[in-house]
C-alpha cells in the first residue's frame, strides 16, 4: 500500500540559491501531520514543490503512487492536492462567492459543487454573510477563512496549510483551527506548517521539525512537544 | 420597502461615482458633447459614438493583453491591418463569386461573411503569435518581462507592415461599402447605413464579450489569471490555455474593429498606426488594464478629436489627445479610472 504522499530526497532552490537538501518524509491517507521549523528553514518551500509552484532540482515526489515532481500547479491540484498559501493567492477583485466557484474550477459535477459550497458556509458562516463583498476588502482573518474555503472547493485528499495563525487574532486563530480539525475528521490529510510550535504540536498527531532546508527530527507530535532539543528552540522553554 | 431601499443605495453610490476622477471626467465629457453639438450641431455627438465603439473595441483588446499578460502590445495596429487584409479579400472573393454566379446567398451574407472571417483570422493569428513568440520568450526569462516583450511586440509590428509591402504592395485596399442600402437621417445628420450597422455590430461585441468574461466559466478563468496568476494555478487553471485564448480574443477584437471599418479605412502597409494610437490614448487616459473603464474611453477620446478637428482643424487631430495624455501621465499617472484596478473587468 503505498502512501499518500511520499517525498523523497528532494532538493529545491532558487536560482543558485539551495533551500531544500535531501528533504524527505511521508503522510499516510487520514493523517494530520505538522512541519515545524524557524523562520527560513524552507518549510513554505517544501509545500509549493508539493503544489509544484517550484519544480525540485532533485528526488521525486509521488502523490497516491504517482510521480508528481515537476508538474505545473494546475496538473497537481486536479489530482487532489489543494494548496492554503500564506499570503491566500485570493482573487481581490472577485467576490466570496465568486472565489469560492473558482476554487471547484476542476470540478464537473455541479451537485458536488453545491454540497461542498454549502459545507464551506457551514463551516464558515462569517463568508455566508459576507457572500457578496469583494475579496480584497475582507479583513485578515475573513480572507484567511476564504483561502482556506476555497482550497477545500476542489474536494482535495490532501490540504497544504502553510502558516494558518499568521497575522491572526488568538481568538480567529482558534476558529481557524477548529475549521482544520473539522476538515480532517471529515477524511481530509493535512500537511500544516507553522512557526507556532506550540498550537502546532497540540492539534496535530506527527511532527517533522524542518532546519537549515533539512529535516532533523520527526517524531509523535506530543514526544516533540517533550523533546527537550524542540523545547529550547522553538518553545523557549 | 426593499426596492426603495435598493434604489436610494444605488442613487447614493451613483453620487458618491460622481465625485471620483472617473465621474467627474464622464459628467464632463457628456456636458462638453452636449455644448458641441450644441454649437455646431449634433453630427458630433452621432461620430463620436461611432467612431467611438471602435476605438473601445481596440482598446479593450489592448486592456486585456496588458492586464492579464503584462503584455503592452505595440502590434496592436497590425492585427487591426490583420482584419482589414482577411476581410478586404474575403469581400473581393465573394464579389467575384456573386458576379459569377446572380442571385446567390453569399450576396446578402458577404459583409457578414467578410468581417467574421476576419474575426477568426484575427483570432488564428493571435494564438500563433502567443505560441511562437510570447511562450518562447516566456520559458526563458521572465526578467524584464515588460520591457522585452514591448521590444517584441514592436518587431511583430515592423515584419507584419513590411510583410504586407512584399506580398499585397504597397495600394490601397479598400471596399466602397457593406450595405447597398440609402443613408439614414438622425438628429438631421446623414449617416451611412454602413456606419449604423458597423456601430450595432461593435456594440453587440462589446455586450458579448462583457457577458463572457462576467459570466462563463472561462472568462472568470481569465479575470482570476489577471488578478493572482499563482491562485489560478493553485485553482486548475492552465495558464497555457489562458494565454492562448487572451492572445486570441485581443487579436480578435482589432482584427474585428479593421475589417468593420475596411470601408472608412482601406488597407494599406502602414495603416496600423492611426487605430494603434487611438487606442493607445484611450488605455493611457482611463488606466493601464481595464477594460470596462476602456469602453468609456474610447468614447472619451473619439469625442475630444473630433471636436479638436472641428474647431482647430484636421491637423491637431492627434496633438489634443497627446497633450492630455501629458497632463493626465503628470497629474494621474495610474489614469483617470487606475486608482485601485484589481483585475481586468474589476475597478
């Protein structure tokens, strides 16, 4: 049985600047797995080669046993990939409701269309409310529940949460939460990075600790939580 | 209730449109319209919208380019030349093919023939424009992507007009009319049948290409790539598709507008330039990539040289419009509609 998805050996950089080396790890189907890493360990990378917004020098990537390094952004999210960016990549000029169709631009069925919409209100009801208004002028926390809504439109396997608590009050930061804990006891994998190691650490089950472009720990979210290499860097304790 | 309600917010926001830049410029270019024809009578206001609805279907072409490519198209005369050539043989064809052959269908259909095939050949040429010049240049750099595809752009230009010198010469090709119908009177000015059904043509590409992109599944496509090029990704869309089909609805609405107005303006090597500067200004004076605010402008710049040909004469045409350009580039460089566009159809 192969995994869900399964990095293997990848090497990622820009230009002549190297930011992954040798990255590798795996996610099974169901799982809700955390990256954590300071500040320019690579972690946002690690998601868009995912994503394929950036293609890997080296190794491969294989998504439910497919090779999937190096395809274009488009080709990964119609295999079932959906990618929350940190900065959301909304359509300012659109509104909810109009990014939220753009989400399930892959998808045919226009009755799956209208449940997962209707999911998406349920779960977010603040976007609802805000059906009409255009996305750019939605506050931080609206366009963070927006992003995440429209990343689930596509009806993914596997979600890409890249820094879901940035920039966010404590109280939506927690709604935010909550909204991905829904999403993955409804079947969802998640792959979450954060810079907030200890939110992290409390929702998920499995952790990889990213540094340098390296991955250096990986283990049970709740022994990392312990782990005293873990406590003094990222816990400041 | 609600409907009051409805129409005080909507009279609200209509005053609230005049105080912008935007409102302030249409009010005023709709009193100034009115004192012109006024003074020298109405033909004014009826060559201003005709000639108008052209210069808005060029501009809107070159908005579109420009807001979901980056691409400021220096060859935007030459697919107008590209519609005018197709159309200009199209018409000579069938007219040989009438002659041959009394009383056909093609007869009647001839103008409608002429300037849709024009259309489809603007649009051919377009898409092969995209994938043979602006994708090769697209896989291998995207540094000073604006500056070298401008360089492009006007290359395009030079091959396509000398490309015209060297197969179909140097003359002038023209037709003398679409319609065999008499000029029709409107406010006691005599128009052309042919510039009637050409402006009823333009309005109804302009309504239909608006429903498209607002509406169709695809044309939201294309405002998503204009707005976050990573998001539409993110979301399955294939940007080569976009690209393909912006290259060809731009390239099809010049080509479009030079065969409507083969009959104004025949074809001829350099012919390109007038409707490129045209619709320069227009893009230039409403903001760079914005398209509805492009159907106002033309309209907006139409006007002004029409009435600077009336007061000052034929020569001043083009130095009234390049002045405002100067001013408007010095006081309002993001253009009168340019403060905040977020995408190609969004201001």
């Amino acid at each position: 049985m192969d995994s869900l998805l399964d990095v293997k050996h990848i090497d990622v950089g820009y230009g002549f600047l190297q930011v992954l080396w040798e990255v590798s790890f795996t996610i099974e189907t169901g799982e809700y797995v955390c990256l954590i890493g300071p500040n320019g360990a690579g972690k946002s990378t690690t998601l868009k080669s995912i994503m394929g917004l950036l293609s890997p020098q080296k190794g491969d990537i294989l998504f439910k046993g497919e090779p999937i390094a190096g395809l274009s952004g488009n080709k990964v999210c119609r295999k079932g990939i959906s990618y929350i960016s940190e900065g959301g990549n909304l359509f300012t000029g659109m509104t909810v409701r109009e990014n939220l169709l753009m989400g399930a631009f892959t998808v045919g069925d226009k009755k799956q269309l209208k449940e997962t919409l209707d999911f998406v209100f349920h779960l977010f009801p603040r976007l609802k409310e805000r059906e009409k208004q255009l996305a750019g002028t939605m506050s931080g926390g609206e366009r963070k529940m927006l992003t995440i809504g429209r990343g689930i439109m596509a009806t993914p396997s596997l979600l890409l949460v890249d820094e879901p608590s940035l920039g966010l009050a404590p109280l939506i930061t927690n709604d935010v939460f909550a909204a991905l804990d829904v999403l993955n006891k409804r079947g969802i994998t998640l792959l979450l990075v954060e810079q907030n190691a200890v939110k992290a650490l409390k929702v998920t089950g499995r952790g990889y600790v990213l540094e340098k472009g390296k991955i250096v720990l990986h283990e049970k979210s709740q022994d990392l939580a312990k782990n005293d290499y873990v406590k003094k860097v990222f816990l400041g304790v | 209730m609600g409907l009051i309600h409805r129409f005080k917010s909507m009279l609200y926001s209509t005053f609230a449109n005049i105080r912008s830049a935007a409102g302030i410029t249409i009010t005023l270019t709709i009193i100034i319209a009115i004192l012109g024809a006024v003074d020298k009578g109405s033909y004014i206001i009826v060559n201003t919208i005709v000639t108008g609805g052209m210069w808005a279907l060029m501009a809107m072409g070159l908005a579109l380019l420009f807001g979901v490519m980056n691409v400021a198209n220096f060859a935007h005369g030459e697919f107008f030349m590209v519609g005018a050539l197709a159309a200009y043989f199209i018409m000579t064809f069938s007219g040989q093919y009438v002659a041959a052959h009394p009383g056909t269908w093609v007869a009647g259909a001839a103008p409608f023939l002429g300037i849709f095939g024009a259309t489809i050949a603007g649009s051919l040429f377009g898409a092969v424009c995209e994938v043979l010049v602006f994708r090769q240049l697209r896989k291998r750099s995207r540094e000073q992507w604006v500056m070298n595809v401008f360089i492009l752009t006007l290359g395009i230009s030079v091959i396509l007009a000398n490309g015209h010198q060297l197969l179909f010469g140097t003359g002038y090709k023209g037709i003398v009319k679409y319609l065999d119908l008499p000029s029709i009177s409107i406010f006691q000015t005599l128009i052309s049948s042919d510039r009637i059904f050409v402006f009823l043509l333009g309005m109804v590409a302009i309504i239909v290409f608006w429903l498209f992109m607002k509406f169709s599944k695809t044309g939201r496509a294309i405002r998503a790539v204009s707005q976050d090029e990573t998001g539409a990704l993110m979301v399955g869309i294939d940007l080569n598709r976009i690209q393909i089909l912006t290259l060809a609805i731009s390239s099809a609405l010049a080509a479009f507008s030079g065969a409507s107005l083969l009959f104004m303006f025949p074809a001829y090597p350099t012919m390109g330039m007038a409707p490129l500067y045209n619709s320069w200004f227009v893009v230039i004076v409403v903001g760079m990539g914005n398209v509805g605010a492009a159907v106002i402008g033309g309209f907006i710049v139409a006007l002004f040289q029409i009435l600077t040909t009336v007061y000052f004469g034929e020569g001043w045409g083009f130095v009234v419009p390049s002045a405002l350009i100067i001013l408007i580039l010095v006081v309002k460089p993001s253009g009168i509609f340019g403060s905040s566009v977020r995408g190609v159809l969004e201001q």
